[in-house]
C-alpha cells in the first residue's frame, strides 16, 4: 500500500528518523461512534436542535451524531456556519445555537451545568471526542463520541520505536483525549487541536 515515486524517495527512506502520524482512521479505525449522552432535561428539542446543525455539516463527527439521533426531527437552521476546528452554529427559530467542542463552550464564555461538567471531563480522560449543544449562555448537552484504535496500532509504534525512529501524532481532538490515545499507543510527542 505504499506508493513510491522514484528510487531516490526509496534510498531516503532508510534514513528517516522521524514518523508524524494523523490520529484518526491511521492509528483509529476511522469509525467514530457515540457512546454516552447527557442532557440537561428531557426535551426531546434539544436532540431535535443537534440533529438539525449536524445534519448540515460534512465532518466525520457530525455523521456520527446523525446516525445516533437518526430517529429525530429536523428544524430550519439559518445562517449555518462551520466554526474551523470548534464545530457549527446556526439559527434556529432566531436564536443561536452551537454544535461544538469544549474549547468554543470556554472561548464563548458559555455554562455548563455541574453534573454535566463532571460527566464531558470523565469522558475526556476515557480519550473520548466530547461535543456540546449550546445556546449563547448555557450548555443544553454533552456526547461522547470513541473512535476505536486498530488493533495493529500498538505493534506498528513499538516496531517503530525499535528501528529507533520518533513518532508523532497530530490530531483536531481535545488535549486530554489525545493525551489518552497517545498513552494506550506508546506515542511519547503529540500535538492536539490542530486545525
């Protein structure tokens, strides 16, 4: 599976000392699934409203919210926008609502509920992708989204560390969870939030 351009790409090759690696679908099998949701009540909106900004965006994450909430109803969104590496907004009923990270929820000043807090950081630790459902003051819910790492992943970077060449791992993803996935791989360098 390896395209080599020309013999000298190959003659260079012995001499690398040094791998940099993309999180998602190299080390991860690219899959990602939801597996924890938390809201701050039981109105069924607030799933509604998620469905709705996430069925509009064409990010890998977003397709994994809309196969979880497949059963919901979808609003009119207006002035939909992709926030670069934080997520979407939109209009809804004119009012603004955010599909995005926890880093847009601290950037915007944007509350969240304790129990819900509690919940977004266990995840976090877990290595888990948290997205949240908010408005301009207060965080409506949080998901956690898993992202299976391939079985051959840990074989691959130990292999690596052998040959006596330095991996890293760049990933969009919070600092916490890549710190995680780093750990459960043996990447000792990594880079988070990249946009």
């Amino acid at each position: 599976g390896i395209l080599i351009k020309n013999a000298e790409s190959l003659e260079v090759a012995k001499k690398v000392n040094a791998v940099v690696l993309d999180k998602t679908g190299t080390l991860t099998e690219g899959h990602p699934q939801v597996s924890d949701a938390a809201w701050l009540d039981d109105d069924a909106k607030w799933k509604n409203i998620l469905y709705s900004l996430e069925k509009m965006s064409e990010h890998p994450l977003a397709e994994a919210l809309v196969r979880f909430m497949q059963n919901a109803s979808a609003f009119g969104v207006k002035r939909f926008g992709v926030l670069e590496g934080r997520g979407v907004e939109g209009c809804i009923d004119d009012k603004k609502y955010y599909a995005a990270n926890l880093t847009l929820m601290q950037e915007r000043g944007i509350k969240m509920d304790e129990a819900l807090q509690v919940k977004a950081d266990k995840w976090t630790k877990e290595a888990k992708t948290v997205i949240a459902l908010a408005d301009e003051q207060k965080v409506m819910g949080v998901l956690a989204i898993t992202d299976k790492l391939k079985p051959t992943s840990v074989q691959a970077i130990d292999a690596l560390h052998k040959q006596g060449i330095e991996v890293w791992m760049l990933t969009g993803d919070q600092p916490e969870a890549a710190r995680e996935v780093a750990r459960q791989v043996g990447i000792a360098h990594f880079k988070a939030g990249v946009l």
